[in-house]
C-alpha cells in the first residue's frame, strides 16, 4: 500500500474542506483539523485508495476486521455519513468527531446519543428498539441473560425513562435520564481528541495555516 | 445472575462499536 498523503499536500480527497472554516465550526483548532486530516487520510486509504472512508474501512479501523457486522457501528457510520451516500467524506468526519471532543456542548453529545439508539429514526426510543439494541450487544459480548431477564432489564429501564408513560422515550425524557445517568454518555466523549496533534504529528513540518485564539 | 436493576442503556454503551477510541489506535 504506497503512501497516498504527506507527500502532496496540493492533492485533496474529495469532500476536502478548509481547516479554517471547519475549525470555525467546530471545537477542534486549525492543528487539530489539520491533524485529523492525518487520520482521516489512514482511514480513507485502508481499503480502497479512493480518500472516502467506506463502511468496510471504519469497520475494520474499529475490529481490525472488515466483515464485523455491528449494529451500534452500522448507526454510528450512519451519522457520520451525513450526505447519506454511503461513505463519510473529511468534512462529515470532523464535524461529527466534533461531537465527541472533551469541549463538545454536553447537549450535543445527549441529541447525538438519542439519534443513535433512535433505530428507526421515528424521533423516539421505542420499547422494541431498545430491546434489538440489548439482544445486539449480548450477541457480540460473552453475556448470557434468559429471555426473562432481558425483558426484566428492557422493562425496569423503559419504566424509569419513559416518565410520560406513554409506551416511547422522547428527547426530553432521554435528557432527562442521563442527567441522572451521566455514565450513559461516557463514550460520548474521546479524550484522545484533545492530544490528536501528538497522535498525528506530521502535518506540523507542513501546516499551512497558523492557529489563531 | 444479573441484578434486575441493570440499566439496559449502560450495557448497550458497552459495545465495542460504540468505542472510537479504536479509530485512534495505530
């Protein structure tokens, strides 16, 4: 696999946008974005050397394996994939990784969470969905729970967040839950973000915009 | 046996696919 990035700066993926505006729109600084664009360049190359990021290639960056089938993974690529043509381009990455940065907006992070676990994006958790997404993480943990249990679990949970009692979570509930829950959001937030310069460091020698306060 | 009070959004953040920490993995 031949190197594809830091040689030619001149050349971007398609779907490249200027640091500076998404730096503008996001937590992340110029060298930040600059930085990203490092990873996202790793990423987009794995498979196919086409500087968009397939399914495939984020699954295989998540389980070191392109054939995972995941649920949570196939939502998240989802999100990602804002334009909805079936990859995530440099500038859906980062204003979606944005999301999870340490001084991302905590509502942010709660309405991303929602949209996730809102399977079918009905714009509420609903009972069955809840479910799908607890037999889904047994299926790829060593877990084991009776049937009984699951619905034991599916049960106590839904009669805690769903405070209208009206058979589905909406996002007042949802935010309402994990401010009482706040562990729920743990994933939400990727402190690497905050040292991405250290972790891709190469730009440095060749960044074109200086970071401003 | 898993205590009934497992709060079933806690298992799910659990899953591996949910974890981006990976992406950053070298």
């Amino acid at each position: 696999m031949g190197c594809f990035c830091s040689t030619s700066k001149n050349v971007k993926t398609p779907g490249y946008e200027d640091p500076t505006i998404l730096a503008s729109e996001t937590p992340f600084t110029v060298s930040e974005v600059e930085a990203l664009y490092e990873l996202f360049l790793k990423l987009s190359n794995s498979i196919i050397e086409d500087g968009l990021i397939h399914k495939e290639e984020f699954q295989l960056a998540l389980f070191r394996n392109e054939n995972e089938k995941n649920l949570f993974a196939d939502r998240i690529f989802d999100l990602f994939d804002v334009k909805r043509n079936g990859v995530i381009e440099f500038g859906e990455f980062v204003r979606s990784l944005g999301v999870f940065h340490p001084n991302a907006a905590l509502e942010d992070k709660i309405a991303f969470a929602f949209r996730l676990y809102d399977l079918r994006q009905t714009g509420y958790i609903e009972r069955e969905e809840l479910k799908e997404m607890v037999l889904a993480l047994l299926h790829e943990s060593d877990l084991v729970l009776s049937d009984d249990m699951i619905e034991a679990i599916v049960d106590k949970t839904f009669k805690d967040a769903d405070t209208k009692d009206d058979g589905r979570i909406d996002q007042d509930e949802w935010k309402a839950f994990v401010s009482q829950h706040p562990s729920l959001i743990k994933n939400m937030t990727l402190p690497y973000l905050k040292d991405i310069t250290l972790a891709f460091p190469s730009f440095i020698a060749r960044t074109e915009v200086e970071d401003s306060e | 046996v898993a205590p009934v009070t497992m709060n079933a959004f806690e298992l799910i953040s659990k899953s591996q696919g949910l974890n981006l920490s990976s992406l950053f993995e070298k």
